[in-house]
C-alpha cells in the first residue's frame, strides 16, 4: 500500500516516525523486533572509514535511543504482540552499481558538485525475519538510509521494535540544497556546540551548514598568515576558531554528509578588520551607527582600494583554504552608501580610478571571486549583488534570498541559481524581542516569531516559470545571533529547522495537521540523542495524535 | 553622592551591576579587593541555620562567580589600580534591632503574612580597607543584602573586586509580591529544574514561586490520602512530585526568601482527576474539546454536586499540608458554561437544588476556601472570580489578574488585594507560535513576544486611585508549559523574568536603556552560576554600554 501523507497519519500515529518524509513510503502494521545480536553489513569491498563509523553510530542509535513509542500507554499494550513478533537479523548496505574504482567516501559525496550528489536509497525491511537491504548509488545515499533506518526503532522495556513491518522505502531529496545557517560572530559558540548541531543536522538530512563565521561584532576564525584579525578581533582568545577546529568541523560535518559553507562578508560587515588592519577599513566604529551601518558597529571594506581589493583576495583565499566545500560565501548584503561617501580615502580611489560605487563595487568582486575561482570556489552571494547592488558575476554563483521572499521571482530572473533563506519564512531568530538598545517597545525589525508551521506552508517556486524553478537549488533556516548563543541555540534550532529540512527533502505541500504527530517524534528523538528539542505541545497532545487539534 | 540610574549607568557602566537596583545608592570609584582570607561574620546569637547557609553559598559566589567585567578590556587595565587597593577584610551581618526571642529564620520570614514581611537592609562597604556592614530587621533583610553583596565584585586573574568603592545601600522593596509563576502540568519539570529556577529567582530577589501544580494534561501531585490522582494522572509513574519532593523544594525556596503558592485550579482546568475519580469531572475530554474547554483535553469538576465539594475540599486541605505559605491558589480561571449544560448530573444537582450555576459557583467557592481557611489559608484565585463570575470571596483573598492588564482597574474596585499577572505583559511563553494542532499560520492567541523592555515599562498603579493602589500587592512573570519544559526554562525565562523582578522590587519608571548594561550583568552573572540566561545582543554591545543604542 502506498498512503498519504494524511492517511498514515491518521492511521498508524505511532508507527510513522520517519522525518523527513520519505519521497515513497509503505508501511505495514506487522510487529518486528531487533534481533539480539542485530547486525550491520557493509556489502561493499574496502568501504570507506566514514560509512563504517556511520553504522558504528546508527548501531549506537538503535541501542541507545530506548524512545517509548509516543502512545498513551507507551506501547505497554503492545507488549504480547512485539514477544511474539520476528526477530530482524540484520541490515545489510550495498551499492545498487559497483562503483568503478575505489568506493567514495561519504566525506567526498558530501562536499562534490551539488546537482551531482546523490542522497537517495532504497531500504526494504521484510517482516518475516530475513535480513532487511538498504542501497543506494553512494556512500552518501547508505549514510541517508541508515538515518532513516534508525528512526524506525521504539523501546519497550529494553526490546526495540516496530509496530510497522514490513517497510519498503525508496526516497531521494526534492531539492539538492537544505541547509542551515549559523552566526558564530555575535555571540560565540564552542565547537562542541557546532558538533552536536552537525549531528542533530544530519538527522533530518541537512545537508548544508552556511557557517556565517565573522562579522563586524567579532573574528573568530583564525585564518592562516592573517591571524591579527582573529588575535585583535575575537571576543576573547578562547572565543576562536584554529584552523585545527575547522577541519575537525568540516570533517565531522563531511562525514554526516554535511557541506560547511563558510561565509566572511564582504565588503560591508567588516568592522572588526579595522582593529588588525585600519588602513582596509572605512567609517570603522564611527557613530552614530544608524548613520552608517544596518547595526553596530559600522566598518566597511575600502572596496575601491587596490592595496585593501588585494588584501581581502589573499585573506579570502587563505581563508578558503581551510574548508572543503565548492562555495564560499562573500556576503555582500546591506552595504552601506553614506559610509563610502564620508570616507575621504575611498572617495579619494574613486574619483582618481574615475569609478562609480557601483563600478568599484563590480571591480571589488570580481577580483575577490576571481580569487576564490583560484582555488577552486564558486561564490555565493547575499540577494542585494543582483538586484540592489547588480554586480557582473559567473554564472555559477549561487544568491541567497534573504530580505523577503517577495524577491525571489527577481532574483530568478537574473539566471542565477538561488536559495530560500528570506527572514519572512526562515528566520529563526526573528520575533524574541528587538536586540538594539533604548527600544522602549522592545520590537525587531522581523517580527513575528516564524513558527514551524508557517516555514512548513512555505512554496519554493510559488509564481515561477519552470525555468526559474529550476535555478531553486533549495532552502535553509538561518539563526542569526544578537541574541542567540550557545544557552539557546537548541531551543531556538529545534524542532524548527526540521520544519525547512522537511520541506526541502519531502517537496512543499506537506500539511501541517500529518505533520505534528511526526514533528513530535523529532523532538522526542532528538532529546534521547542530547538534543535539547522544545516541545510543541504539552506532552498529552503529543501522545494523542490530532487531540488537540483545532 | 545619590545619582538617578540613568546618571549611575552613564558614568559607572562596568561597576553598577545591581539587579535589581537598590532604591537608595551611593557609589564611589575607589578600587577595592576582597582580601585573601575575607570572612562574614554573623553578629547574631544562635544565627538560624539557614541564614548559616546562605552565608556560606555566598562566599562560593564569590570564590565562583569568577566574572570579568563587562568592559572591553574584562578589566585588564584595571590590574595596577586593582593590585594597589585596601583590602576589604570581613563582611558582618547584624539585626537592626535585638529579637525578642530567638531570631527568626530566612524560612520562617519568607512565609510570614506578606505585608509584615522585612526585606530591607543596609549595607555600607567602606573603601578604606576596614569591613563592610550589613544590618536589617530580619534575617530575610539580611538574605536580600547578601544577595546585593554578591553582584558588587568581578575577577581579574584571582583577584576578586570592585572599582565602586565606598558603597552604601539602603534598599527595600517597592511591592511586597514578586513572583515567578511555572506550570509544571502542561510538561514536567524535574525537581532538579524547579531548584536551579528557585536559586536564579533568589539572586533578582523574587519573593513568591507560584507553582500551577496540576491542570487538565497531568497531575504530577502526590497528595496523601489521594495518591489515584497522580498514580492514574501523572504523564509517567517518574514524572511526579512526591511529598518529599514538595518538602524538599518548599524548604529550599524558604532558605533563599521564597514563598511557594501552590495552586490547584478549580472547578475547570481538572480534566485529569477523571482518570481517578470519573464521578466528579463533568464532559471529561469531551469532544470537540473546543467546545467544552479553552484548551484540550475538556473536563470540570461537577461544582453543584455535594460530593464533589466535599471530595474537591479534602483533596484541597490535603495538598495544602504539603506547603507553608499561608497562601493557596484555587484558580477559577476559564470555565466552561457549555460543559455544565451539557453535563446531565450538574443539570439535575442544579435542579435538584434550585440552583444558577453562579449560585453554586459561589457555593462551591465558600466552601471550599472554608477548607483552605480551616487549615490556616488564604485563597488566591484569577480574575474571572471576581469580574466574569462574581462569587462572594473573603476579604483576604488576593485576586490575578491574567486576562489584560486592562482588567486591573475593575479588579482593584472589588477591595480585593491584586497581583499583576497579565498576559499582555508578563506571559514569558506568548509569542512563540501556537501550539494547538491544524493551525497553518501557527500563531498563538497572546501573539507577540513579550519582550523585557515591554515588561520593564509597565506602571503598576497606571489609572489606579491611591486606595486601588494600596491594593496592588506586586506582580509576576508567568511560565506556561504548553511549548515549555526543562529545554527551555531557563532560555525562556532568563534574563526576562528579571526584567519583571526589578519592576516591583524598584519600582516603576525605569528607563530600558539605562537598564540595558546592568541587565547584561545579570547574564553573564547566572551563566557563571549555571543558570542559562540568554545573550540579549552581541557581545560587542554587552561590553560597550549605550554603544548599540537606537
């Protein structure tokens, strides 16, 4: 059988705790229990280390997770049925192609070209006792499946069972991007917190950590033969990035099948250049803030300077050394004209180049893409490099919609490949309340809180042509963090990044009402694993599927 | 000198971290250390253990808190001026007045009658190296000059001090009631939880935890004598609040000047008590739930029954012998006349009888506060008590007013004792999405956040004749736990509940943006102590006071 999202719902509450939603799906309602010595085999000759820790941590799941079913009773009344149900031996992963030469590492698919991945799979678990078969085209693909397969699994007083065997499922993500952004520059967050957002990432298949690494506030990253900023610009010297933490990062985040694309924002954000390099630096700090900057302090990268267009290409460059991602982000959002105008340098470079800002600012990026091109890097850039600011780029640079969805249609029209991140629908951070100071009513600038269900309802190409459809490489929940740090980054994360991961993976249209009973399970899920989740409901909704419901 | 708290904050950003502010200060700027053998010597004969105690808790504050100041440098520049300061060596503790009698303790103070209670104190901390003295007329006074003792000292490598020197406070609260209110029935909280919340609550002087025990989701009260009500009520046999666990949280709220108020909402909210006692619950998760309850699952106490008065009564006297407050909270918020339509039994009790439903609301109500009042306790109910469904109350009963703050000046007509709880200012769970299922856009009916700034701005007496103010106990923040538990307690709560606790300890007409840095203090101050108080903007502002102002 083959149900509707609804259906199953409705159905089989408990059961259905698959999240995303895989793109085909059937159930049964057979009892199936883990076998004692439940196995793992990787069918593959020489598998990579990454796809065998994989299994390693998934065994670790299914040992470990001990989530009762979300049920009134808490599968207590299943308790003969699951005594009596087959045992599963084992999951045996294999490739659907024997790959022509040696087998890719997760770490590899994960970071290659993006249309080019391939995270789908196919996983079958028979509700006889013979052995359940997960394959895929990729490493890559097996990581999704395993993920999927640990979702399946509830405890009863020690036995981990379904209640829905058999399973058979074959999934593939609707859009190749899904992400997640996190500003590690307005407040710090340590590495282990970035570690176990990576991992509760990767559990919805998040693909993506848009790591929005420095701003103005603070730069924490500690980039090789450029360590002033970080040593002058970091909170403190502990409040830091090594280049040892980012590859461990971006390792971690490979291994889970998760890009890191960094991001330094340029040329606007820059502030705290000035503390290691004033000479780059214009209206640095200079007040009021309002005057010059969308937030304090104000600082921007002399884009017309040769001497700071050459500094910001090597600092990019070397920068980009430490990731392993196709991207890096160049930012290029809320640039600031009357900065550039009050700055007696920069004009001085403009009218002796005799160019216009918008030219310098042309110039300004085409010489610091052309940096990251050589080292192999496409550029992304914030929405205002195409429509407010319209710059010449190439034409595999991706744009990040983020001032409103309302602009998307526009950005798809420049031909560009785009991503949803608009602070309308994803914004995680928005509507707690505004963080700039004497704000008596204490509002923000994107109110209201976006709550999961308004991302969920979200249409990736509402009012598009196939064409500009097919420039929608996918989305991200964005946590930016004025006032966000590592006390509430799960709070705020979680379950709502799931909410866009699903949307992203399953394809829109999903129902917010089938969605619920499943987002619940996330969280239950995710607080087994030491993912501090919030709850949606009181726990009595939670274990009453659609009880309290409108 | 005594400067306004906008002055203070201008000239002395780094060294005025009192929070709440004490209502007469004076401060110099004379460098000050904390000599290395620093003791608090307790003046007191027979001083009760519990004032012991918290001496002893505050000299870990400050062996613990190990603050760096929140200034750009964290003090740095400080360190000769610092390295040459008198030492201050002792810290005595000392009643204004010779009990007659042994001295009370902190406990036997905090629960005392409400109006009689003393929580002022001196403390004068002398910069020229000889010892600083705190002297009230209680050892609750004594507590809250600790607790203001404590938030004068930052660290700079091991080295514990202040640049404020000489310091002299004369500080008592402007309302006697300032509370945080938690409901531990949508979602549990562990014990754990509850006391963390009563340290944090201690440390911005909050006087009264109003503890909404039990609601229609759950019962995680165990009540001597009515042990079904949690054994069938209760979400998990572990999610409960035994005898020993209400003693325990009781005695550590008294130890820091907590009163606990518990609260059994009555006749609504009471859904669960079904599962154990069916025949006193009226449409007992009747469905549409909307049409029998503001929230699900439905379910009233059957008010016009005999029995159930008398069982209501029981259960009533019962928990009230686990608490101390003279206090008890029997609700009467949001009840159902379509349940009790519809319900045959309360149609034939109120036939049988020749009775309205307000008549044997009222009936209800007297008898059971008879109960609370035999067992020594004063009612507290919710607005609806007195404006909706008009009962006759005793005149010591203190009435919440929740529905809208403009619901005050009608409530404070009725000659009841008031305390501020409305939801359109002090809901810390508002905003944050709706939680109720089949609801696309997501949002929740006390849409927007309720942000610090809003709270801080509040005038508690706004439109209030001066005999309607005299009956203005002091208000609270309130926690509902539809979307909360113990992944958000802390994130949701810190530093916003502060923001409340100022208000009614100082009083009203505080400015947001002199408040702003010595909120940040609070931060930074309960992270160090392990309470997760979250970032109210970046760091860059945190550590330049007025740097990030509008």
């Amino acid at each position: 059988m083959k149900l509707s999202l609804f259906a199953l719902s409705a159905l089989l509450p408990s059961a259905l705790a698959l999240w995303p939603l895989p793109t085909g799906l059937s159930l049964g309602s057979t009892p199936l229990r883990l076998a004692k010595g439940f196995d793992i085999k990787i069918a593959i000759n020489n598998a990579p280390a990454d796809l065998v820790a994989a299994v390693s941590r998934t065994k670790g799941f299914l040992a470990n997770d001990k989530l009762a079913a979300l049920v009134i009773d808490r599968g207590a009344s299943s308790a003969s049925a699951i005594a009596s149900a087959k045992s599963l031996p084992s999951l045996t992963l294999s490739l659907a192609f024997e790959p022509k030469g040696p087998c890719k590492s997760i770490s590899a698919e994960a970071v290659g070209p993006i249309e080019g991945r391939s995270e789908g799979y196919t996983l079958v678990v028979p509700a006889d006792g013979s052995g359940a078969v997960l394959k895929a085209n990729s490493t890559l693909g097996l990581f999704r499946g395993l993920t999927t397969f640990s979702q399946l699994w509830y405890d009863l007083k020690g036995t981990t069972y379904s209640l829905s065997a058999p399973v058979q499922i074959s999934d593939a993500p609707a859009y190749p991007y899904r992400g997640f952004m996190l500003d590690t520059a307005r407040n710090y967050y340590p590495v282990s917190d970035i570690k176990r957002t990576l991992d509760a990432m990767s559990w919805v298949k998040i693909n993506t950590l848009h790591w929005h690494v420095v701003d103005s506030q603070s730069f924490p990253l500690v980039i090789p033969g450029y360590t002033e900023l970080s040593a002058k610009g970091a909170y403190s010297a502990k409040s830091v990035y090594t280049p040892e933490d980012v590859k461990s990062i971006v390792a971690y985040a490979a291994a889970r099948g998760i890009d890191v694309i960094p991001e330094i924002d340029t040329p606007g954000h820059t502030s705290v250049i000035a503390k290691a390099f004033p000479e780059h630096i214009a209206c640095a700090e200079a007040t009021p803030w309002t005057a010059f900057a969308n937030e304090p302090p104000a600082g921007q990268l002399r884009l017309a300077s040769a001497s700071t267009i050459s500094f910001t290409s090597g600092m990019l460059k070397a920068a980009a050394g430490l990731f392993s991602s196709q991207f890096f982000s160049t930012g290029g959002d809320e640039i600031n004209a009357n900065c550039y105008k009050q700055d007696a340098e920069t004009q001085k470079s403009l009218s002796s180049s005799n160019q216009t800002f918008l030219q310098a600012l042309d110039k300004f990026t085409q010489d610091t893409h052309a940096a990251l091109r050589s080292v192999g890097k496409s550029a992304v850039v914030w929405e205002e490099m195409v429509l407010d600011n319209p710059v010449k780029l190439a034409n595999d640079t991706v744009v990040m919609v983020w001032i409103s969805s309302a602009n998307v249609q526009a950005v798809a029209r420049t031909g560009h490949r785009l991503v949803h991140a608009a602070s309308d629908f994803f914004y995680l951070d928005c509507g707690q309340g505004g963080w700039v100071g004497a704000n008596p009513n204490g509002n923000s600038w994107c109110d209201p809180f976006k709550t999961w269900q308004h991302a969920y309802t979200f249409n990736p190409t509402a009012n598009l042509t196939a064409a500009e459809s097919s420039r929608v490489l996918g989305g991200q929940s964005l946590l930016w963090a004025e006032q966000s740090g590592p006390q509430n980054l799960d709070s705020t994360t979680w379950p709502r990044a799931a909410s866009t991961a699903e949307l992203f993976w399953s394809g829109p249209g999903g129902n917010v009402q089938a969605a619920l009973p499943r987002l619940h399970e996330v969280v239950y899920r995710f607080r087994q694993r030491g993912v501090a989740a919030i709850s949606l409901q009181p726990e009595w909704c939670a274990l009453r599927p659609g009880a309290c419901d409108l």
